[in-house]
C-alpha cells in the first residue's frame, strides 16, 4: 500500500465520522427542538387551564383569593428587608392602618352583636330556649309514657 493510499483511506474514515457526528448532532438537535415546541405548547395548555381554574375560583370565592392574597402580601414583605426610608415613611402609615382595621373590626362585632340581640339571639335566649326544648322533650316522653301505661291497663282489664 502506497502513502497516498493509505492517507486517502484516513481522509475517507475521517470524512465518514464528521458526517456521522454531523448527522447525530443534526439528529440531537431536531429532537430537542421537537420537544422544546412539545413543552412549549403543552406549558401554554396548562397555563390556560390555570388562568380559566383561577378565574372560577375568583368567581366562587373572592373573599378566599383576597385573603390568599394578602397572605402572600405579608410573607413578601416579612421576606424581602426594608430600607431605613421605608421604615421612616411606612411606619405612620403603618400605625394609622393597624388603628384604623382594629376600629372597623371592633365596629363590626359590636354591629353583629347588636343585630343577633335583635333577631333575641341572645346567649341568655338561647339558654332560655334550649331549657324549654329540654322541658318539651321531657314533657313528651312522660305524656307518652303515661299514655302507654293506662293502654296497657286497659287492655288487661278488659
């Protein structure tokens, strides 16, 4: 075999694992870009999914997203550090809410209270009430026992 026969054969060998490398890597490439657009179009799906779930969920509960959501206010903000201006402009703003939550709460509860003395939803009324439905029930049960008892009388004096 001559040099040029030999080299030849390399360049050819050499040429076969370029193209068969180039045709794996050509290959890996397709199949990453096929499932790249897979998992795009299946990341949109879910994310529709989720915006439509989310909307319904607002929709039926708008008092749980709204609390939900200043849970994850607060976590946030206990999360991410405050700077000293912060501090000094939030915290009268700060003082002045906390008051402010504190009064409607207390306006709140003392409205409902009132509203169920109204509707004589009382502690005591309901004490008074649950005595005379015990007072009933017992009243039955011996009205029905006394009738038992002169039933079965009768019927043995007869």
């Amino acid at each position: 075999m001559t040099t040029e026969t030999h080299q030849d054969q390399q360049t050819e060998g050499l040429r076969e694992k370029i193209d068969h490398t180039r045709e794996t890597a050509s290959q890996a490439y397709h199949d990453a870009k096929d499932k790249a657009a897979s998992a795009l179009h299946t990341s949109k799906d879910k994310a529709g999914e989720l915006a439509h779930k989310t909307a319904r969920t607002i929709e039926t509960n708008p008092l749980g997203i709204l609390v939900g959501g200043l849970v994850v206010g607060v976590i946030a903000g206990a999360l991410i550090p405050r700077s000293a201006r912060e501090k000094e402009l939030l915290t009268p703003l700060g003082k002045k809410l906390g008051e402010t939550i504190r009064q409607a709460t207390q306006a709140a509860r003392e409205t409902g209270l009132r509203e169920l003395e109204d509707a004589g939803l009382t502690k005591d009324a309901a004490k008074d009430r649950a005595k005379s439905l015990f007072d009933d029930v017992v009243k039955a049960a011996s009205n029905a026992g006394s009738a038992a008892a002169k039933a079965a009388t009768n019927k043995t004096s007869i």
